[in-house]
C-alpha cells in the first residue's frame, strides 16, 4: 500500500527464464507492492514455471505482443495504482518510489531512460541505451509531444509507467495496439483525455538476456519507424473531422 493506494505491478513477459523471478521477488521486497500480475506471452523456455515458483498472479495470454500482455495484465489489475515495468533486469524495484511520490500530484507517471546521470552513473558496459538509441527514443517522443500537447517527453518506449485506477478507467477502452508500439498508444490516449502527466527519470541497467524487440538495430530502426507511422497516423486521423466541419 501507498498512502492508502493498494499497488499493482504488471510484467509483460516472453522468454524470460532467466530472470523474471528474481524481478518477481526484487518488486515483493518492496514496502509498497501489494501484488504482482505476471503475464505469460507464450513463453517457451520454462518462464512459467519460474513464475509460478512465487506469489505472483500467473496468467497466461495467447494473443502474441508486447500491447497485448501489457493490456491483459493491466486488465487484470486490481490496485488503485497501476505500474508496468519489464522483468528482464533492467529496472529497479526501488525506482518505484519515484513514480509514487509524482502519483500523488499526477494521474500518470511515465519513467524516462534517456537521462545520462541514472542510466550512466553506474557504468555497467552493459546497457542497452547507446547514443543513437537514446536519440531515437528522444526524438520520436518529441514529435508526439508536438503533434498531441504533452508535457516534457524525451522517451517514448520506457516500459516503467504509473497510472491512477481512476485514469486507467477512461482510456482502457481506447488501447488498440497489441504490438511493441503499444507505449506510444499508451502516451496519446492519457494525452487526449487531458490527463495530468508528468515524466520522471529511471535507473536503467543491462538486460539479462537479449531483447526481442531492441536487441538488433535492424529491429529497433524498424521499431521506431513503425512508432512515428503509427503517431502520425492517429494525430492525423484526428484532425478529419475537424476539417470536414
């Protein structure tokens, strides 16, 4: 509990046997987690038996996607606060009490990993956030909060998010994207409900493991395409009516 608020934690995971138990139990050490949905996205390397070695609520989705798991677990949630994050030991547990403290002023918190000091102060050769990477991140999460009015944003796929029960409620329906594009989605439906929004730095470490989505350029350059494909089209798409009246 914070404050109050029982605590949601939803891990998306696919192939993450190496280390998605230890991130299970790194988030139950904390104070304020209340429970954990692990989202098993048809996992085949034995993820869901180490899941189901912990007190984490297993449930398995069988629509392939990073989106779809993300919004299955979130559906699944039960807290008054909501936070996604990866299981692939990259974040920290302890991050988490950055996000609650702006969730008392916010009705969304979103984690940024392009931030030098607390990505690079621990100097772990390991991280997956290179310059061109970080970049990318930083300009596409420009151009949505150009085209939509945003806040600050400087990273549009950081997974470590917070979002109110109350706020979740009115954009759940909205979610369409079951692919890895599924965070910008995320970002511009808070946006068009004119929810209070505010960003916040995170400690970003090496993965354990390879990423299935960043972990070749190729797959990330593709990524990053289809995410401003998908920005613009939706802040197009908004517009026609307008320009129709």
């Amino acid at each position: 509990m914070y404050l109050g608020k029982k605590v949601s934690i939803v891990l998306p995971i696919y192939d993450e046997c190496q280390s998605v138990r230890a991130a299970i139990e790194e988030f139950l050490r904390h104070p304020a987690v209340d429970e954990i949905i692990a989202v098993d996205n048809n996992s085949k390397d034995g993820s869901d038996a180490e899941i189901k070695l912990t007190s984490a609520k297993y449930v398995k989705e069988m629509k392939q996607g990073y989106g779809a798991a993300l919004r299955r677990g979130m559906r699944e949630a039960t807290g008054d606060l909501i936070v996604t994050c990866e299981p692939d030991g990259t974040f920290r547990a302890s991050d988490l009490d950055r996000l609650l403290v702006y969730s008392q002023e916010y009705d969304v918190v979103l984690g940024t990993r392009t931030s030098r000091s607390p990505v690079w102060s621990g100097g772990d050769p390991g991280v997956n956030m290179d310059f061109a990477l970080r970049m990318g991140n930083w300009a596409v999460a420009k151009l949505l909060e150009y085209l939509f009015g945003g806040p600050s944003l400087t990273d549009v796929g950081c997974s470590y998010k917070l979002i109110h029960r109350l706020a979740y409620e009115q954009v759940k329906d909205s979610f369409t994207v079951d692919g890895n594009w599924f965070s910008p989605e995320y970002i511009i439906r808070v946006l068009e409900r004119r929810l209070s929004v505010v960003e916040v730095p995170v400690r970003y470490g090496a993965r354990i493991g390879t990423s299935k989505i960043t972990g070749k350029r190729s797959k990330a350059i593709a990524l990053g395409f289809r995410m401003i494909g998908f920005i613009l089209f939706e802040r197009i798409t908004s517009w026609i009516p307008h320009a129709s009246a």
